[in-house]
C-alpha cells in the first residue's frame, strides 16, 4: 500500500466504518419487519427464522474463504464488489414477493456481506501500521458497529411507521452507494505480495466446517441438542474442522498459520469475542421480547429505550484501546467480561416491571463490558498477523463474531423457551384445552392472546411470570458464560504488549522451533509496532552474523552493541 497522509488515512477509515455500518444497521433493522413480512408475505415462524438466519449462515460460512480471497486478490476490489451486490440484493429483497424468494436474496446479502465485512477490518490494518494509532482506529470501528446494531430498530421502527417493509431494504441502499462512492475515490489497493496459489480444498474445508456448525446450532434448538441429527452436525463439524487444519498444515503457503492458534494474543482473544457476541446476541434476543410482550412498548419505542446499550459500547471500545496502552490487553478484557457477567446477574434479580432507570443501569454496564471487551480482543488478533494476511485475521475475528452471536441465541433461547413452557404448563393454562395450553407453551404471544382473549388476570399473570422467570435463568447462564471468560482471559491473554514509543512492554513470543536460537527467538518476539513476525525473524537470525547489523537496519548503520554475560 503506498504511503498514505494523514488527512488520507482518515478518509480511508470513515469508508471502511460507513461499510462496516451498513452490515450492521442491516443486522438488527431486519428484524423489526418481522411481524409485518408476516402478514404481508403470509410467512410462517419457520420462513421468519431463516431471513434472519439464512443471511447469518451465510456470512458465518463464506467469510474465511472472503478473507483469503480479498487479501490473495485485493482488498479494494474485494471491498467494492462486496458493497455494489450488497446495495443490489437490498434492492432485489424490497421488491420480494414471497417468502422463499426473500430467504434466497437474504442468503445472497450475507455472502455480499462476508465480503465487506473482514475488508474493513484488513484495510483498517494496511493503513495504519503503527500499532498505536491502529488501535485507535480499530476503537473507532468498534464504536460504529455498535451503532449500526443499535440504529437499527430506531431506524426500523421509523420507516414501519411510515413506510411499508420494503422500505427497512431500500434504506440499506443509499448507505452501501455512499461507501461505494467512497472506496473508489479513496480506498488505495493492498493485497499480499507473496500470496500463493489459491488453496480449493482448504477453502471449501473451512466453509463447511463453518457452515455446517452455524447451520446445526440454528436448528438445535427445534430439533433438540441431544437429537441424533444434531449430535451428527457437530460431529461433522469437527471432522471437517480436522480436516483443514490438516489440509492447511501440510501447504508451504497456508491460508491461515495454524501456530497462531497456539499464541494466546490470537486463539484466547477470539474465544473472548466469541464470549462477547454469545452474550450481546442473547440479551438482544431477550430484552426485546421483555419489551414488546410484557411492557408493550411497540418497535420504534423498543429499539429508542435499547439506546444505551449502543452508546455505552461506543463509549468502551474507544476507552478499551486507551487503556491497553496503559493496563495491558489481559486487564481490559478481563475486566470487560467481568462487567458482561456483572450485569446479566444484576438483570437475573429484577421485578417483572422494574423501572426504566435501572434497566438503563444494567445495559450501561453491559454495553462498557462488551466495548471492553471486543475492541483490544479484536485489536490483539490484528497485532498477530503481518498486513499482508490482515484478511484472513479479520476473517477469523467476524466469524468469532458470528459463531458466539448465534450461539448466543440458540443457546439462551432454547433455556428461555424450555424453562417458559416448563412453568406456564404449572399454571393455570394446564385447566385449559390441550391444544390451547399446548400453543401457548410454544410461543409468548399465542399466550398472551389467549390470556387477553377469555379476559383473565390470572392468565395474564402466569404469562408474566412464567417469561421472567425464563428470562432470569437464561440471564443467569449468560452471566456464568462471561464470568468463566473472564476466568480465561485472565490466565490466557498476554499482559501488556510492545508500545511503539518506546515505554515498557512483556510482549510474548510467537511459537518458535526448539532449535531455534536466542537470537531467533528474541527477534520473533515483537517488531517495532508491536507485531510478531516469527518466520522472517528466524530467518533473519541464521542469516546475520552476531555482531553485525540486521538487513532491517539503514544502510551505513552500526551494528548492535554486543553485551557481555558474565558467566
């Protein structure tokens, strides 16, 4: 990538964050349509999951091979094309005249997604190689894809309000134009000089394992966890996930190190942004129904009182990377899903209509933790990885992103639905027709219909009581899911990493060979923006005498002084 200006590096940046925005107000605008594609489409609950679902499989199981691809081909034209089928598919849904027909354009939006997404991220990392200012810039980027989950329901609710569904479709339009504008005027190119030939079986490898492991967590909770055909999905997730890494092992040029999974600035960050997402994606899928079904707030207002959440993650993604810098990765992380964990407990213990000011407490403290959390997480991947591969790093970051958010849902999903019907069934519905008390059981709205139908206090009591109990369990597994990654964090994550100014660092080391020498292994450890580089410093270290100066020093410089060791 050539050398950019500063007022060019910020331009780069609001591009890839206006891009990063658009997949995430997409996320979440989606879903306040719902009730209203229903009607108008006739869709079944079944056909409802999978416009939701369908984009996320498809973006969790193409968004590796996208990676590889934009930092094989270049991540411009990766970007470009990415936003020009995602501004047509938005197009193409508004205009979806049944329910298939919009499931397979949502299925096309997220693989157009899976492109954009791992682009900005790799883009992002090009430009701003000193690791001071690109974790700064990552901060940034946190705080917008926040905002863009956020928006989403205001921005849903508003056009509902006005408009008829097609409009929550036609608003992504615009929006992926002006960063497609944008790219073209200020994105430079960048790929990896030395990519290899493209690598068919480690491709298709790795968006099968992904794709069938998404796929068996969305159907998990329909056909049960311990059902035979689920138990078979993840069993052939694995095998296929084996499957690649062996593929991956045995290539002189891989498409992903597997050795990095083996530094925990890379495997122990993303297991803590998988945590993150689990819980983001759970509250989200819970809180909203608290909302609408026992407050009876509408979408717009939903989406208004789920604000602070947006904002406080906005708020501790730019205040995670700042204090890396000075607490070190493993504090911030830890202390982020500490607060995750601290405010799904506080949640667990509120009355079924507790006051707005304290739910506005609780996702205050919840949106701090996850900014805490995600923005140095994601930040300590990207440090791992030479630019060149900045694609493939991101690529693992958003589908550590994707597998937790889905996971996230299907798991305290299926505790709320379970735990719902367990309790409804204890109440006064079991008096009722089987069929009646049986619909109930499987759906919050059916039972409030029915309890506003026959005009009973009594129903509507056990409808409310049933869900919130639901609704604490499934916030208390949350909170023991973020207290146990807090837990791992805390042993895993590297402390304080290299800082560029020259202030005190205990950078950790990427794996090295056992016969690799001292030297070797000191120059792996970290280069001056913090970034390990462990082949090309071994490789520099059997190559330079001791004593003389490195191939990276200025021509005419003087060698390193030598230390004598007293022995």
């Amino acid at each position: 990538m050539p050398a950019l200006t500063p007022r060019r590096r910020l331009l780069v940046l609001a591009t890839v964050c206006l891009a990063a925005f658009a997949i995430n107000l997409d996320t979440t605008i989606v879903n306040v349509a719902l009730p209203e594609l229903s009607r108008e489409l006739d869709a079944t609950t079944r056909e409802l999951q999978w416009v939701v679902d369908g984009y996320n499989l498809a973006f969790a199981a193409l968004v590796l091979t996208a990676g590889s691809l934009g930092d094989r081909f270049g991540r411009r034209p990766a970007l470009l094309w990415g936003l020009g089928g995602f501004a047509a598919t938005s197009v193409l849904g508004s205009v979806a005249g049944s329910p298939g027909w919009l499931v397979a354009v949502r299925f096309a939006m997220g693989a157009c997604a899976a492109t954009i997404f791992p682009t900005t991220l790799s883009i992002i990392t090009n430009t701003f190689p000193d690791r001071r200012s690109r974790a700064k810039a990552v901060g940034v980027w946190g705080a917008v894809t926040g905002l863009g989950v956020a928006v989403g329901p205001v921005a849903g609710g508003l056009l509902l309000a006005h408009f008829g569904w097609p409009s929550v479709f036609l608003a992504l339009v615009p929006v992926a134009l002006l960063a497609f504008a944008a790219t073209w005027a200020w994105v430079p190119e960048s790929n990896d000089p030395s990519a290899a030939r493209l690598d068919p079986p480690g491709l298709a490898a790795s968006s099968a394992a992904i794709g069938i492991l998404v796929y068996t967590i969305i159907e998990a909770p329909d056909r049960g966890w311990g059902a035979p055909v689920t138990v078979a999905g993840f069993v052939l997730a694995v095998v296929l996930g084996a499957v690649f890494v062996r593929i991956e092992r045995g290539r002189a040029h891989p498409m992903i190190d597997m050795t990095l999974f083996r530094t925990p600035a890379f495997s122990a960050a993303s297991g803590s942004v998988t945590l993150a997402f689990f819980a983001l994606f759970g509250f989200i899928f819970l809180v909203t129904q608290y909302f609408q079904f026992i407050r009876g707030y509408g979408a717009l207002s939903t989406g208004v009182r789920v604000l602070p959440v947006a904002l406080t993650i906005a708020a501790g993604s730019l205040g995670g990377v700042a204090l890396v810098a000075r607490l070190g990765t493993r504090a911030v992380v830890t202390g982020g899903l500490v607060l995750l964990g601290a405010s799904f407990a506080w949640i667990a213990t509120s009355p079924t209509f507790v006051p707005y000011e304290r739910i506005v407490g609780q996702m205050v403290l919840l949106g701090l933790g996850l900014g805490l959390t995600t923005a140095p997480a994601t930040e300590s991947i990207l440090s791992v990885l030479p630019p060149a591969k900045a694609g493939v790093g991101s690529a693992v970051n958003d589908a550590t992103r994707e597998a937790g958010g889905t996971l996230g849902v299907a798991v305290l999903g299926s505790v709320f639905t379970s735990v719902f019907a367990g309790r409804l069934a204890d109440t006064s519905f079991a008096a009722l027709p089987s069929r009646t008390a049986a619909a109930a059981e499987e759906s919050v709205a059916s039972a409030l219909g029915t309890a506003a139908r026959l005009e009973r206090a009594d129903l509507l009591t056990a409808v409310q009581s049933s869900f919130m109990d639901a609704f604490h369990l499934a916030c208390l597994v949350a909170a023991g899911v973020a207290l146990l990654g807090a837990v791992g964090a805390r042993l895993a994550l590297p402390g304080r990493m290299a800082d560029p100014t020259g202030g005190p660092a205990a950078a950790r080391p990427l794996p090295s060979p056992s016969g690799a020498t001292r030297a070797g292994r000191v120059a792996a450890a970290v280069c001056e923006d913090g970034r390990h580089r462990a082949e090309p410093a071994l490789a520099a270290a059997t190559a330079v005498a001791p004593g003389a100066a490195t191939p990276d020093d200025p021509p005419g410089a003087s060698p390193p002084p030598r230390r004598h060791v007293r022995r």
